[in-house]
C-alpha cells in the first residue's frame, strides 16, 4: 500500500509540475523581478559608488555589505597595481592616522604603527612608486586650510586622492561648547570652495564622524558625546553639500564609517578609537571607491562603469535580434496558415472536410527557433554578469545555508528514483545522475559561499576531480572500445565541449580561460586523443587477439604520467609551452599563464586515474570476472563485502581527513595524488551491490545532462 501511494503520489506531483511548467514558473519569476529591480534603479538612483560611501550592512561580524553591490577585497599585488605612482593624503586626528594605517597596511602589512602620534607619518613603496601620508591637522582650522590651499596652487603637485575629517578635538577643547561649533562651521566653510576645487581634478572625501561608546570614555573626553557629533557632523554635511550653488558637490562625503561604528564602537578599547577590524573595513572601502574603476574587478564590485560594447558584442547582438525577428515571422506565418486550413464542416454532407496541407516544420525555423533561444539566454546572462540591473550580494557562509539546501535536492533525488536500462558499472543512467548531484552541490557551494569552509572546500574539490575522472574514464572507453581516432569524432567532441563558452566569450567580452574548467576539459581530452591515437593504435579488438598489446597500452599510459609529473613540477617548461602562439590567446588570463598553470596542477592525475580505471573495469568485463546482472553484487559475496568495507572506510577515512587540513596550501598539495580514493571508494559503493546499480535518480540524472552548461553558471554566482 505504500509503494502504491508513493507512486500515485509522484504520478500527481508529475501532472501538475512538469519541467515544462519549470520553465514557464523560472521565466516568470524572471520577468518580475527584472521589472521590480529596474523600477528600484529608476526610484533610488543607480551610483553603487554612493551606496558604498554611505550604505551597508554586516554579514556576521566581519563581512560589510554595500547596498545592491559586492565589495572586493584587495590582495597587495591589486593594491599596488592600482596606486602605481599615485599619491594619497590622510589630513586630521587620530581616527584619521587610524584609517591612514589601515589604508597603508593593504599595501604593506608588515608597516608598523610607529611614529610621533601628533605629527606627520610618511609612507612610500620605491618599487611601486605609491606615496601615502598623514598630516596631522587635528581641528578644522587655519592650519588646515593652509595645508589644503597649497594643493590648490597650480605649480604644485596635488595628491590624487585626499582623505579629511576632524571634529573629536574641538569637542574635547573647547568642552563641548557652543561657540566651538560655530566657529567649526565658519571654518569648514572657508575650507569648502578649497576642497571643491581640488575636487576638480583629485578625488576629496570628507570622513563624517564615528559615534563614541560614552561608558569606556575617560574623564577628559566625556564631553564627546554621540549628541555633539551628531551637530558636527550636520554642519560637515551642510556646507559641504551646498558649497557648489548650480551643479552636485564634487567632496563625497564617507558616512558609511558611521554605520560601520555603531555596530563595532562597543568593541573599542578607549570608547573612541574603532576596533581594528572596523577600521580594516573602511579601508578597504575607500580602497574599491577609487581601485575598482580602474582594475574593473569580475566579481560585481561597486564603482565600476558599465563597459561599453566592443565591435564584436554589438555584432552578436545584431545576430540573435535577426534571428528573433526572423523566427516571429515564421511563427506568424505557420499560425495564420493554421487558421486558414482549419476543418470547416461540409454544409450539403454535415461533414468536415480538411485541407490534406504538409505542416513539417522547416530546418531553417528550427535553426531560427534554437538562435532565438540561446539570445534570450544570453542577454538573461549579460543582465547579471555585465549590467547593473540586478543587486549584487558578498557570499557569507553559514552551515544552514549551505547544508539546508543539500538535504533539501537529496530528498528530491531520492523520491524521484527509476530503474535503470542496464545494470553495468557507470552505465549512462548512473554517471547523469553522478554529474546531476555533483553540479547541484557545487552550485549551492558557489551561491553560499563554502569556500571559506575549509573542509566542504576540500570535499567540492573531490567532485570537480571527479568530472576530470569521467572525461578520463568516458574518452578512453570510447576509443578503447570503438577505435574511432577519425577528425568527426575530434570536432564533435570539441564543439559539443566549447560551443557554449565561446559563445559567452563573444557576449560577455571574457577572455577564454576565464571559464577555465571548459578548457581544462578540452586540454584533457586533446591528451587521451593524442596518447590513444599515436602509433602504435591499440584497441581492444586489436589487444583481445594478443595479451602483449597491453602491455604496449600500459607502457603508453606509463609515458603520459611522466610527462604530468614532469610538466606539474616544471612550471617554466609548462609556461614556455602554453606562452607560444596561439596557444597563449586561449590560455592566458591578465596576461600570463599562472593561473592556467594552477588549476591543470591542481588535479593532475586524475584524468590519469580515470584512463587507468577504464582499462582495468573494462578488461575485467571481458574476462567475465564481474557479474553485471540485475540484482547480483559485482563481485562473489566475501569479495564484494570486503571490498564495501574497504570502501566505506576509505571514504570515510578521506573525508577525516579533509575535515582536519589547516590550510589550503597544504591541502591542495596533497589532494592531486589522494582525491581518487574517495572517487573510487564511492564508484565501488555505488555500484558493487546490485540493488544499488539497478536504480537511478532520475532528478539528478536530468540535471546531469546538463551539467557541462551548470558548470558554466556557477563563473555568474
């Protein structure tokens, strides 16, 4: 009775929401927030630059959030890139110098916070030509002014970027009194037209006072109270705001400071001075306000321009707006010819009569249609990779977030189970459904942001090795198999890998290896072709009439692993090769090839693994050693228990160990030669009983043939 409601249950469930439906719901839901966010942008204004100036939230305790963008975090090689001879001025008091030192420590941070505290502090790196001072000018007054007037003279050099703000001394002076604030106002006004016109050509922020934590001040700062910044800060706005009479003020104004103390001020030592996280975050605030307009990171940073259209992007927006038209006119055709040779009843025989028409639909409204598909989903993808249209969020990790989800599609992947068409090892019903779960957990990897985790990281890095073991394991059969080496099969294979890509290469204005798994893959497979297809050819036809062919096949797969171990630990031969054109125009990314370098190193062998996993599998079908029947264990029982044994602890011996590494570096380093253990150890679960093999996931199996596009989706996430 159960089955029985079970399968009735998931007839309902199919009948009502079909993938068809899925579609129609997704385009929908598209379409209304598209709509919903344009209408935002329109109501509120569409300056990401504002929105991190003045905006924003904490994810956790650490993690700022922008409103609507991403905010990205400088390494010192971007830093220095960025500020190559620039020079950056810090004018005003302590919090100031405290910002001063967070700035200069993105770019050196082994700089120490020595000095004279009430007096200038220089920085500069000679290598970088990147000059960063603090001009200690603890109150709007003349000798500030002075300072900033200088800048204003035309022979002298000015700063590229001037960072002010001071208010705290002139409380704690004058006692908090009322004449000081007036006298604060008169002075920060003759500075205004200054700064405005050094706004002209140099980019001037004016950092608004943080609120203090009054219970941790000392006796003589309690007369700076959050109530007196307030006024302070309202007069700074004020003026500075109105100081140009007929266009906006060129001073920005860095509020966003203020948010970011009111969550942290509590965590301050003197209740005055922000924690150093606090301040690391302003920093690297004011380092995306003026870095990432000029690096244009990829990761839906703020402050970056929309970039304009190359000759090649307008062209195939040309082709897919042709190609639209093209198949709407087909379309209107093909319906009024269906209206016009609908059956109309026979007056005289009260009979209808119809029009014997051929209604085949043409090759060329079906190349149309397929066109008229693909650029809708491409300006779909131009909308969230390369317009500003929809928000943009910094990955925060939680454990809900990113195992919710995964309990979540394993309930989905259980209840929509099928029996298989044939019962072999990694038959196709099973390697879908192997792709399909493993891309849904790496999309969700992606959108949580799991990679800060060190051991879900190390575990993601077992599935993508293992799509590399199935290129591995897939190429080599085929070949082993069929011995098909012909050009056909070579094209179909690389089209069917690198169409895709391309095509978002051309759209999104990308270079190659920005999508770099593809060309992974596409390298792999160009490997196994070349390895299986060089003289001598062997075969398994070839190899069943004499065992000493495979000893020649295992000699050349011998020769393939010496040239990975060779080519893993000679970065400079692996560069020199992959640096000749025109090779270097696919595989370089910001002009070198490290990075390509790095991720091929990263799972070196087991592509290796997978080749060599395929010969022996499919030398032990021929022998009839394995017992591939519906129902029967792989194995005879004591073997086939054994080996699940074995299995099982493997596997869990693995992931032990992920869940214990220390740092990336040292994990990466071993996870090329032990990352097969677990794909192993989990092939052998999945498929040694026979119950197991008979039946498949058919939710993870849909996903799974289409797993080559997911992957692609997660360079969106």
């Amino acid at each position: 009775m159960a089955a029985l409601a079970y399968n009735l249950g998931k007839r309902e469930i199919n009948h009502y929401f079909s993938v068809r439906s899925a579609k129609v719901l997704a385009l929908v839901a598209v379409l209304l927030l598209a709509a919903c966010h344009l209408a935002s942008r329109r109501y509120r204004g569409n300056d990401s630059c504002e929105y991190l100036l003045s905006s924003g939230r904490f994810l956790g305790e650490k993690v700022w959030q922008p409103h609507s963008c991403m905010m990205h975090k400088y390494k010192i090689s971007e830093a220095k890139n960025c500020l190559v001879d620039k020079h950056i001025a810090f004018i005003g008091d302590s919090r100031i110098r405290q910002l001063f030192y967070s700035f200069v420590k993105i770019i050196n941070p082994q700089f120490k916070e020595e000095g004279n505290k009430h007096g200038n502090i220089p920085f500069e790196d000679k290598i970088s030509s990147v000059k960063v001072d603090f001009l200690w000018h603890p109150e709007v007054n003349g000798s500030m002014k002075q300072c900033i007037k200088v800048w204003t003279e035309d022979s002298v050099a000015k700063p590229h970027v001037i960072i002010a703000g001071a208010a705290t001394w002139s409380i704690k002076i004058h006692n908090g009194s009322n004449e000081a604030l007036s006298q604060y106002k008169m002075n920060i006004t003759s500075i205004a037209p200054l700064l405005e016109k050094l706004a002209k050509t140099s980019d001037v922020y004016w950092v608004l006072q943080d609120p203090v934590y009054e219970d941790l001040l000392s006796e003589n700062r309690k007369m700076i109270t959050n109530e007196k910044i307030d006024a302070y800060n309202e007069a700074a706005v004020s003026i500075l705001n109105s100081s140009t009479r007929n266009s906006k003020s060129n001073v920005k104004m860095f509020s966003v400071s203020k948010l970011i103390a009111q969550e942290t001020i509590t965590e301050s030592l003197d209740g005055l001075h922000l924690p150093e996280s606090s301040r690391e975050t302003s920093a690297m605030i004011l380092m995306n306000v003026y870095c990432n307009k000029i690096l244009k990171p990829v990761d839906g940073s703020c402050c970056q321009p929309r970039p304009p259209l190359t000759l090649i992007q307008k062209l195939a927006a040309c082709f897919f707006t042709l190609s639209i038209i093209g198949y709407l006119i087909f379309y209107i055709i093909h319906r009024n010819t269906h209206r016009k040779n609908k059956p109309c009843t026979d007056l005289e025989s009260g009979e209808e009569k119809k029009n014997i028409i051929n209604t085949s639909v043409s090759p060329l409204e079906i190349l149309l249609q397929s066109f008229c598909k693909l650029g809708l989903i491409m300006a779909y993808f131009y909308m969230c990779d390369r317009a500003n249209l929809f928000m943009k969020e910094n990955k925060f990790y939680t454990h809900s977030t990113f195992f919710i989800p995964i309990i979540y599609i394993l309930v989905l992947g259980v209840f929509y189970n099928e029996n298989t068409k044939e019962t072999k090892v990694l038959n196709r019903e099973q390697t879908d459904e192997w792709k399909g779960w493993m891309q849904l957990v790496i999309l969700i990897y992606h959108i949580s942001g799991a990679s800060t985790f060190l051991p879900v990281y190390m575990h993601i890095r077992v599935l993508v090795a293992a799509y590399l073991f199935q290129t591995g394991y897939g190429h080599f059969s085929y070949f082993w198999i069929k011995g098909d080496f012909g050009i056909h099969r070579v094209c179909q294979v690389l089209f069917r890998l690198n169409f895709l890509v391309v095509v978002l290469c051309i759209v999104m204005d990308r270079p190659y290896q920005f999508y770099y798994f593809v060309p992974l893959v596409t390298v792999w497979f160009m490997v196994i072709y070349v390895t299986l297809a060089l003289w001598p050819q062997i075969i398994q036809k070839k190899a069943n009439g004499n065992c000493f062919w495979h000893f020649g096949l295992l000699l050349k797969l011998a020769f393939l692993l010496l040239c990975i171990c060779f080519l893993a630990y000679s970065q400079g031969a692996f560069e020199k090769i992959f640096s000749l054109w025109p090779l270097s125009k696919c595989f370089e990314l910001k002009g070198n090839v490290y990075e390509w370098w790095f991720r091929w190193r990263l799972d070196r062998y087991v592509v290796f693994h997978g080749m060599l996993f395929a010969f022996i599998y499919l030398a032990l079908q021929k022998r009839q050693v394995l017992s591939e029947g519906k129902g029967e264990p792989l194995f005879s029982n004591k073997i086939s228990n054994f080996l699940l044994f074995i299995s099982v602890v493997s596997f869990l011996t693995y992931s032990i160990w992920a869940s214990s590494c220390k740092n990336k570096a040292e994990c990466n380093e071993l996870h090329p030669s032990v990352s097969v253990v677990q794909i192993l150890a989990f092939i052998l679960i999945r498929n040694i009983p026979g119950y197991a093999r008979s039946v498949y996931s058919s939710f993870f199996a849909w996903f799974g043939k289409i797993s080559l596009e997911l992957l692609q989706m997660d360079y969106f996430l």
